[in-house]
C-alpha cells in the first residue's frame, strides 16, 4: 500500500556537524508533510512543516525541503547537538474523498549524536 | 499553556478485557485523533475527532472505537483486547484538523497479556 518511508533507521553523525534525514512518499496527492522528533518515552514532537505549495521552508537550526518531482522530503539540522538525538519521523497528510485523513508516518530514523 | 494529557501513563490489561484510555487536549484545540504506535507497524493513524464528532478513521477493527465529549476532551476504547494491542497509543490536538500541526501527548502505554 501507500506509505511514507524513510531512507535509513540509523544515522550517525558527529556533534557539530549538519544532519540530513531523507524521506519518499508515494502519493501524489498529498499536500501537507511535517517531520516530528521522538525521544525515549514521550510523544512526538513537532519540528516543521510544509505544504507542497512550497519547496523550502526554514525554522531554527532545521530546514525542510520537498521535491514533489521525485516526492522526496529531507530534514536539515545545522551544528547537530547532543538534544538532537531521537527518532526522526517524517509524516504526509493526504486527503480522500471525505477530506483530510490522518497523518501516514515514515519509520522513523535515529539520529545518534557522536560526541 | 498546558500540552496534551493522556492518562493513565501505563496500563495492564488481560486477553478479552476492555480498556478505556483519556485524552485531554490542549485549551482552545477542537480536533484529537488517536495513534497506535508499535515497534513492527510504527505510528499508524486510528481516528479523529472534531465537535464530538468522529470525522475520519483509520484501518482498524471495530473493536477501537472513540468518543469526544462537548469540552474537546476525548476518550477510546478497545474492546476484547488481544495479545497484538499491545503498545503505545498516542493522542493529538489541533485546532481544527489533521492537516495542520499536531500536539501529541506523552503516550498510554497498554500492555495486553
């Protein structure tokens, strides 16, 4: 079925260093993607968002870009820091012909942080 | 401002119980919607709520089942609980809907044996 997939489980990187978190949807009709971080034991935490109006959008330190050509999704983190380690989930909302359906979450990437 | 409130925080229930999990939304949040979260099937949507109203639903059986009450605040239930729902179900607010940014709770981590 239709699904939003991340590329790897596990990314490794050093402190300081840029993170880059990849993600491919599949349905061309979605129109909403957010990425949200998890850390051990809480819920889902928002980072950004974007609608496929747009190819980029920016926030502190993250940057999310959307390639609706190959329906690619990716997260940028700048000077990665120990707090940045967590489960990177990437999630599209797409609509069917009640409306908007519930968000179809990706794998999840874990993001460790070498010191 | 308060986030979003799930009690209770664990819960141990046996095969073919009922369970019955709350979710308190954040003030002013009129849409909550219901995730399963499971380490083989990841974060899988169950429901959505708006006005008390169930507005869409995800690919569960009949024995997940939800309600909202007239303050926002929402509960769900599963009935005849089996071994497979076990896990964590996650709960979210928004102000109006699930394409918008959503406010996830800590999580009622449900262990069936």
């Amino acid at each position: 079925g239709e699904s939003v997939g991340l590329h790897l489980p596990t990314l490794s990187v050093q402190e300081g260093d840029n993170s880059i978190i990849n993600c491919a949807y599949s349905n061309s009709a979605s129109d909403y993607f957010i990425w949200y971080k998890q850390e051990s034991g809480k819920g889902p935490q928002f980072i950004i968002d974007i609608r496929s109006n747009m190819d980029k959008r920016q926030g502190q330190r993250v940057t999310v870009l959307l390639n609706k050509t190959v329906k690619h999704l990716s997260l940028q983190i700048a000077a990665t820091q120990p707090g940045d380690s967590a489960v990177y989930f990437c999630a599209e909302n797409r609509y069917s012909g009640g409306g908007a359906d519930g968000l179809t979450f990706g794998k999840g990437t874990h993001l460790i942080i070498q010191p | 401002k308060a986030g979003v409130t799930q009690t209770p925080r664990y819960l141990i229930k046996t095969r073919g119980q009922q369970v019955t999990l709350s979710c308190s939304p954040i003030s002013g949040h009129r849409s909550v919607s219901w995730y399963q979260q499971t380490p083989g099937q990841g974060l899988q949507f169950l429901f959505e709520y708006f006005s008390e109203t169930q507005r869409n639903k995800g690919n569960f059986p009949g024995r997940f089942s939800g309600r909202q009450f007239s303050n926002s605040r929402s509960e769900m239930n599963v009935s005849t609980l089996e071994l497979g729902d076990s896990a964590l179900y996650l709960c979210a607010s928004s102000l109006a809907g699930t394409d918008e940014k959503l406010f996830f709770g800590s999580g009622t981590q449900l262990s069936v044996l």
